[in-house]
C-alpha cells in the first residue's frame, strides 16, 4: 500500500492554491492565510489546536463561506487554473473538490440508498420532466453504491442513518461517489470505532494512489502520523509551519502550542 | 342526458374539491418537498383566473373557441409562471417567515390590482363575457363535462407529483427542503432547483384560476381573498404536507366535509347561507388548523416513508 502511494506520487495531481485569504467574524481575524499551496503531496495534514481556523480554512476553499479578501484557485494537472472563490459553492463538486463535514451532516427525510443515489445522479436525470429516470440512474450506479455499502459494513440500506458514525460514514461515502479528484476529510474519523477509522485510510490512500489529492484536518494525529506525507501546522489563523510528519512532531513550536511535552 | 340526478349545487362543490385537491397537490410540491411556504396561493391561482379572463374577453381574437380558449390558457399559465418565476427568484435567499411574508404581499398585490385596474378586470362590479369553450346543451350539462375536464387535470397532476416522488428529481426537491448547504456541497444548484420548481407549480396554480374562471363565468374579487390559501393549507396540513395522499385526503375532510356535505345536506336555516356559514367555515378551518399544529403536526398521513419506497423501488 505505502508503496502505491510513493509511486503515485509522481503523477502530477490537482493543486490547491490560496492566496492573501482574510476571513473575520465580528471583527475578529479567524483566518489569514498568505501563501499555501494544498496538495503537493498524494495526502496532506492539517492539524492546530482548537479555534486555530482549520475548519474555516476548509470551508472558505470550497467557498461554502466568502472569502474577506484574496482568492483560492483549483490547478487542475492539465488546463486552466480556475478561481473557486469566485464560484458558486455547487460548482466545487463539478470540478472535482468535494469535502466531508466535521459536524455531522444528512438529510433527515432520505433513507441510505436516497443519500447514495443522490450523490451519483447527474443533474440531467434532475429535471421536472425525468419523472420516469429512478430506475435507470440506479442501475448505472448500483454496482459503485453496493461497493462501499459492503466495505463499510451498511446492513439495509433502504433504512435511515441513525447513529452518528452512521451518519458520518454516509457523509465520507457521499463524497467518494462524486469522484473527487480533491478531497478535503475534515475529522473523517471523530466518533468512529477504531476498526471503521482503518477503513477510512485504506479507503483514503487507495483514493490517494489513483490520483486525487487528500487534505485531513484531524485531532487523531495517529492517523496522521500515519496517513500523511506533510502535515501543515496552523495556528491564530495562520498557516506557521509546513513539512514531513518527523519534523512536524518534533518542533519545539508545535510541542509548545499544541502536541505537549512528552507526546514524542 | 339530462343530469337530474345532479343538482347544481353539487358540480359547484364537487368543483371546487377537486380544484382545491389541485391546488394542495402543488403546494405539498413547494412545502412538503421543498420547504417553501408559499402563503399566496390564491394570488397566483387568481393571476393566472384573471390574466385568462382579460385575454379571453378584452382582446379581439382572430378566431374564436376552442383556439380562443386553448390560446388564452396557455398564455394565462405562462404569465403566472413568470410571476412565480420573479416572486421565486425574490423569496430564493429568504427564510421561512420571508418567504410567508413575501407570498401574502404578492396575494395582496394581485387583489388590489384586479380591484384599481377597472377597464381590464372590470373592478368590484367583477367581470362577465366568458363561456365554456363548447357547448353539448344544458348549462347543467356543460358545467358538468367542466368538471369531468378539470377531474381530469387534477387526476393528472395527482399522477405526476405521485411519479415525483419515485425519480430523482423528488430526491433533489427533498434534499433542497432538508438540508440546502449539503445538498449544494454535493453539486446540486438548490437555487436553480427552487426557482424552477416555484415557477412551474404557480404556472398550474394559473392553470387552476382560468380553468375556475370558465366554470363560474364571471370573475369576482371577492375570490381572491385569504380563504382560497386557507382551504388548501388547512386541507394539505391536515392531510399531511408530506405525502401525496395527504393532499387529497385533507381537502376531503376540510373543503369536501363542508361544501358539499355540510352546506348541501344538513338542514340549515335558509338565511345562514349569506352570512353565517362563509364565516363559519373560516372559523371551522382556523380550528381545524391549530388543532392539527398542536396534536399532530405531521397531519394525518405522518411523515412521507422513504424507506418503504426505496425497498420497493430497489429492494434491500
């Protein structure tokens, strides 16, 4: 697995890079990111204590929040580089970049198969005049749906979610089927049991190995000590530190403002 | 065929149900899909009443029935949709209370302008000059095979909001309703999704008014008042706004309890007609719905069950 990973590395993947980003809440500078290039490496880590902005961070890329200032572009392997702060928040997933929500995020009224087949269907099947399209939008995607439901162990899908790892999971398999081509896991494995959360990275470095290009905010920095090739360091709002797990974990920096003495 | 059997009394109530049904139909769409309070129903069904009756009579047609009718109808529903085209495109951004806020004023609007606008709509002295677009005999026959068409609509549109349900554009509609931010996370352009929906279901709420306008022959004002929303609410909420049966069942036990049976068969003194009973119906409906919100909020039906669908659909 380690292996693939290295050797994918070497495919040229799609590149985030955000520039002068401000964001404030009621006066307060929650973000300001001056210079950071995400997805030099198959899979990346951002970690920070608590309120240092990582979630903002992740949220003004996919331009779920609007940036104060600067702008974040997607640099896809080949073609033009786009502005994703100057595009609506539904586009993101067209171009690849999706991201799972830290809080826990589901439509109350839609069983497993419907939050599946919701995020499989093309939006020509979404039209008032396709009444008649269920059928073949599920045969299409049946085979990919089943794969995941099996792999996660989802007994009856034409339940609801109910429990919060449930819920979660869900969220994370929504994203894999939009095939992103970056994929932003913001604490893809909080509230899950251990053997779901290996589930998760093997998930990740298989998707890491084919070509996109992972971002994981995480508190569990076993997974990424374990997961990540880099690991950026942030916090007040900014992006201090950046470079290989080893060097991260033992910065006087990051032992003093976040890991403690004696997590080495 | 003579219809003897039928008193007119009845078309009429029989009418206004299946109108009613209609409506309601179209409203779960907009509140029990989509999340969209639309509290102007009787605004769009009366621009689309009016908009036909201006066309139908004020305009000098080259050629007369069933093309002046076809012709006029089909520009009555396109005006109403551009009207909940630009009414959708204002309420897009707004929360719940907005969106009631907003669709009530648009009700208003519509009610003051069919009431100032006298050479068009012809005021509060109301307007004449429409007919059936053919004629079998009778008025009594001819408002009855009115009835058996707009049945006909109503069943259609039963069918096609039933079929939503079972397509992936049902899901999108549901997925916009409950959870916008996820569902635009997930491609999905919620915005173009509301806009769409919100026009085309007021351009049949338009459908509804003309069709309601040939059948009564003669427009009046006091139409447009807050019962029609009311009646529908109330029989959509009591039924449930979220399944398709909901809407037929409520209206049932609300607008078709009332009008046919109530006014048509309970011995009641002659002289309530006028006065009382209009108002007793408002008092019975506003009953009718706080009693619903506080016991049962769901309405009768209870929540729409996705996972009975979907096991019938796709199966475990």
């Amino acid at each position: 697995m380690a292996n693939d990973v290295t050797v994918a590395a070497e495919v040229s993947r799609p590149q985030i890079h955000v520039r002068g980003a401000v964001k404030s809440f009621a006066g307060r500078v929650v973000v300001d990111v001056d210079e950071l290039v995400l997805g030099e490496r198959p899979i990346e880590g951002l970690i920070g204590p608590t309120g240092a902005g990582k979630t903002t961070l992740m949220r003004m890329v996919m331009h779920s929040i609007p940036l104060d200032l600067g702008t974040v572009s997607l640099r896809p392997p080949s073609g033009v580089e786009i502005v994703l702060s100057s595009q609506p928040t539904h586009r993101m997933a067209h171009y690849g970049v999706v991201k799972s929500n830290q809080v826990i995020m589901d439509f109350d009224k839609l069983t497993i198969w419907d939050s599946l087949l919701l995020s499989v269907t093309e939006a020509s099947y979404e039209k008032p005049h396709r009444v008649f399209a269920e059928r073949s939008v599920f045969r299409e995607h049946v085979e990919q749906m089943r794969h995941y439901l099996d792999f996660f162990g989802f007994g009856d899908p034409t339940a609801f979610a109910l429990s919060a790892g449930e819920k979660k999971l869900l969220d994370i398999i929504r994203c894999l089927l939009l095939r992103p081509s970056f994929l932003l896991l913001d604490e893809p494995t909080a509230g899950l049991p251990d053997d779901l959360t290996e589930k998760v990275m093997l998930v990740v470095r298989e998707l890491a190995a084919t070509g996109t290009s992972v971002i994981v905010v995480e508190h569990d920095l076993n997974v990424i000590w374990n997961l990540c090739e880099m690991v950026h360091f942030m916090a007040e709002g900014s992006v201090i530190l950046r470079g290989d797990p080893e060097s991260i974990r033992e910065n006087r920096t990051v032992v003093e403002k976040y890991l403690g003495e004696g997590h080495v | 065929m003579t219809l003897d059997w039928l008193d007119a009394f009845l078309i009429a109530g029989l009418f206004e149900v299946a109108m009613i049904i209609g409506l309601a139909l179209l409203l779960h769409l907009q509140l029990g899909l989509t999340r969209i309070a639309n509290f102007g129903i009787v605004g769009f069904w009366g621009l689309g009443m009016y908009a036909f009756g201006v066309l139908y009579v004020r305009v000098d047609w080259p050629f007369g029935d069933p093309w002046q009718f076809l012709v006029c109808v089909t520009l009555a529903t396109a005006i109403t949709g551009l009207a909940g085209l630009v009414i959708g495109w204002l309420i897009s951004d707004l929360d719940i209370d907005g969106v009631l806020v907003e669709t009530l004023g648009f009700a208003t609007i519509v009610l003051i302008l069919a009431t100032t606008e006298k050479d068009l709509t012809g005021g509060a002295l109301g307007m004449g000059g429409l007919r059936f677009p053919f004629n079998i005999g009778t008025v009594k026959q001819n408002e009855f095979l009115w009835l058996l068409i707009v049945a006909i609509v109503v069943v259609a549109i039963f069918l096609y909001v039933r079929q939503v349900h079972r397509s992936p554009y049902g899901r999108l509609l549901i997925a916009t309703g409950g959870n916008e931010a996820l569902a635009r996370s997930l491609g999905k352009s919620t915005y173009r999704t509301k806009l769409l929906l919100f026009a085309f279901t007021s351009a049949l709420m338009g459908l509804l008014g003309a069709l309601f306008g040939v059948m009564v022959r003669f427009l009046d004002i006091n139409n447009l008042g807050v019962d029609l929303t009311l009646a529908v609410m109330v029989g959509l909420v009591l039924g449930g706004t979220a399944r398709v049966w909901g809407a037929v069942i409520g209206v049932l036990l609300t607008v078709g309890l009332f009008d046919i049976i109530i006014q048509s068969y309970l011995p009641l003194p002659r002289e309530w007609y006028t006065q009382a009973i209009p108002v007793l119906r408002e008092a019975i409906f506003g009953a009718t719905l706080i009693l619903v919100l506080l016991f049962r909020p769901l309405g009768i039906l209870g929540d729409m069950r996705r996972d009975k669908l979907m096991e019938k659909l796709h199966g475990k």
